[in-house]
C-alpha cells in the first residue's frame, strides 16, 4: 500500500504498460525497461497491451515474466479501458502515451502519460495522474514510491 497524502491510497498489484511509444521504440524495447522488468515483476503482475504493429512483441519480451495481450478489436481504446476492469482498476497502475490509452489512463487508480521519444498524445497527457518524460522514470516510481507521494501529494 502506498499511502500519498490528500490523494489516494494506491493498492497497486498490476503494472499495465502500453507498447509502442511507451515501452518500445519502433518494436523494439528499450534496454533498461527489460532490467527493470525483472525488479518490478518481483512485486507486481507486468502487463504489455499492444495492437502488436511491427509483430516483434512476443520475441521482445519472452524472457521478462510478462502478460501480453495482442488488441484485435476495432476499437482500441475501449479494449485496453475493458483489460484494466478486467484486472480490477482499483489495483491498476496504466502508462501509456498515445490517444488510445486515454481510457485506460483514466480508469487505472494511477495513469501515467509518456512524453517519451515519439511523444504523447494531449488526450493522453490530460487524462492522466502523472506525467513522465521516459519511461524508465515512471517505472522507477515504483521501485521507489515516495516518488509517486512527492509528486501526487496535495
């Protein structure tokens, strides 16, 4: 339980993570998300949600203790806002960049927005909690959560 003060109490048990754009860059994952995979996946459950674009999610990522779940759908946005009910929000960390994860953004008990190398969306940017520049900073928060408190404390 991470207590932040005139915010929330985040119960986070699942770390939902966007693709391309927020974990990988032109299919392919960056370096240190893949390490710090392996540290977070020892306190909570990873999830990659991707429509899978360059088809290279499952090779990136077979050895890192990750859930992968391939949009087929129509319509993403509503599918990745329907996997983190599925998950039950209330124990939902999202992050995600783009105009398709705004509603899973909003509906985890956390979003965060990735203004990462391919930039992010200003849907994606108002509908979330947080904001981070790389997504090694949002994945960080986690392994070290008085940073998510200095941050969304009011």
């Amino acid at each position: 339980m991470i207590e932040i003060p005139n915010f929330k109490n985040l119960d986070i048990r699942h770390i939902v993570c966007d693709y391309n754009g927020t974990i990988a860059k032109d299919g392919k994952v960056h370096p240190k998300v893949k390490a710090l995979f392996e540290i977070l996946s020892k306190s909570y459950t990873l999830h990659v949600i991707t429509a899978d674009t360059f088809g290279s999610v499952h090779q990136q990522l077979q050895d890192h203790n990750t859930h992968i779940k391939v949009l087929s759908g129509s319509d993403h946005t509503k599918e990745k806002a329907e996997y983190i009910a599925s998950l039950g929000s209330e124990h939902c960390a999202a992050l995600g960049n783009g105009n398709n994860d705004v509603e899973m953004l909003r509906s985890a008990t956390i979003g965060i927005a990735i203004l990462g190398e391919e930039g992010c969306a200003k849907e994606a940017l108002f509908s979330a909690d947080m904001v981070c520049k790389e997504i090694t900073d949002a994945l960080l928060a986690f392994i070290h959560p008085k940073r998510l408190i200095a941050t969304l404390r009011k």
